[in-house]
C-alpha cells in the first residue's frame, strides 16, 4: 500500500556576504554618478567607482533599466524610511516634518525621479509600491503637523513634494556640487512659510497626489 511522502523542504540559498556587499556598492556608486551625470552613464564608470568587474554590475542588474530602477526604489525607501522616523518623534510635530524635508533633500531624489519617465516604465510595481509608500508617510507626517495647528492647513502632499524637488536641483548653469550649498538654506526658508498661521492666502488649491502624478 503507497504511504504518503513528506515532501522535502529545500532551504533557498543566502546571497553571501561579500555578494551582498558588492550589490550595495553598486547601488551607490550608480546613485552618485547618476545625480552627477545622468542615467546615461557607462555602466563601466559605474563599476570602477565602486570598485567591481563589470561582469558583477551585470550578474546584479541585466540591464540599465533594471539599475536605474534599483537606484530610485533604494532612494524612495530611505526617504520612507526618514518619514517613518519622523513619525515616531513624540515631540514638535512640526520639527519633525522640517528633519524629514532635510533629510528627502539629502536624498537627491529630485534628481533621480526624472528617470523614471525617461529611462523606462514608470508603471513598474516596484516603483509603484516605493513611490505609494512614499507619498502615505508624508501625508501622515504632515497631518501630524496640522492637527497640532503648526502646518498651515492650506498646503497638500503635492505642494511639498514639488518644492522639495525644486529646491533640491542645482540652479540651471550651475556646478551639481556647487550648488548642494544653498538647498538647506532655501529649504529652510520654505518651511518657515507652511507655519500656521499663514501670512497670506495662497492662489488655487491645495495640489493632491493626484494632481501631481497628471502633471
């Protein structure tokens, strides 16, 4: 009489250390170069900064879509990552959104979003589920702050998301690096004008994810 086999449980084999370690250099010598270049840099450049063969870029990413898209979804998470901190704070709600503005900056996200349009599809689930996550946390981290009455409630995830990314691009003209002097500065000067109260009214409405994704 056929008894019933358990069926054997194969373990899936951990990627080892040093494969992870050369993964994560990868991602950030190509996030670096692709801020100061552009996604239109060797492949080759990328894997002398981070101090590879280029047959280890290629065993890690088949392609540059699949790189680029690698770079923006590690960059959306750490900013999510940076809003989830925000949240956590128990103290100014308001301190805590201007800490996560600075840091989203540091990301240069302004810089590496453009790519998605340009380089392959924006539609991506991968990219669709970090940019999701992105946008739930600072709608979260913003309505913190305007339910303490420190956010002028006039304002919209859209309406930060975008000056963020303005005011984290270098001046057309000017040196990439040169030019990371003065984000903080104007940044600053942003976020001392969300503080409620408001000075003045601001023409239109509040701009929406929504209508930030149809621009």
């Amino acid at each position: 009489m056929p008894t019933a086999t358990t069926p054997v449980l194969r373990k899936v084999p951990r990627p080892r250390a040093d494969a992870v370690r050369n993964r994560e250099r990868i991602v950030t010598a190509a996030r670096e170069m692709f801020v100061e270049h552009g996604p239109d840099v060797p492949l080759d450049e990328i894997a002398r900064r981070a101090g590879v063969g280029n047959a280890t870029v290629y065993r890690n990413f088949p392609d540059r879509d699949a790189l680029v898209r690698e770079v923006v979804c590690s960059v959306m998470d750490r900013t999510a990552e940076a809003a989830e901190v925000a949240l956590a704070e128990t103290g100014d709600a308001f301190a805590a959104l201007e800490h996560f503005v600075h840091v989203a900056a540091d990301e240069r996200i302004s810089a590496l979003c453009p790519m998605i349009s340009s380089t392959f599809d924006q539609y991506h689930p991968d990219l669709e589920a970090s940019r999701e996550r992105v946008e739930q946390l600072v709608e979260e981290v913003m309505g913190r702050a305007k339910a303490a009455g420190q956010l002028r409630p006039d304002v919209g995830v859209g309406d930060l998301l975008i000056v963020v990314a303005q005011l984290s691009r270098p001046p057309a003209g000017t040196d990439c690096l040169r030019g990371d002097r003065f984000v903080h500065r104007h940044l600053q000067l942003f976020l001392d004008g969300l503080r409620a109260p408001a000075r003045s009214p601001l023409p239109g409405t509040a701009v929406t994810i929504k209508e930030l994704r149809e621009c």
